[in-house]
C-alpha cells in the first residue's frame, strides 16, 4: 500500500509518520532476518 507523495504538502505529519513506519517496518525485518542467520 503506497501513499501518494501528493499529500505531503497538505499533511506532512501524516506523511512524516507513513515514511517513519515504513522505514522501522524494513529495519525490524532486517533485523529478524540477521536472527535468523
């Protein structure tokens, strides 16, 4: 699910937040993945 850039300008709390929890989301699978191996 992507959200459209557009609507950064208009909410960039709520656009700040999608790009934060998209960040930890790749992070915290990183992380399971180094666990594993």
């Amino acid at each position: 699910k992507i959200i459209s850039p557009v609507s950064g300008p208009e909410h960039p709390e709520l656009w700040r937040l999608t790009v934060a929890s998209y960040c930890i989301r790749i992070w915290s699978r990183n992380q399971t993945l180094e666990t594993r191996s």
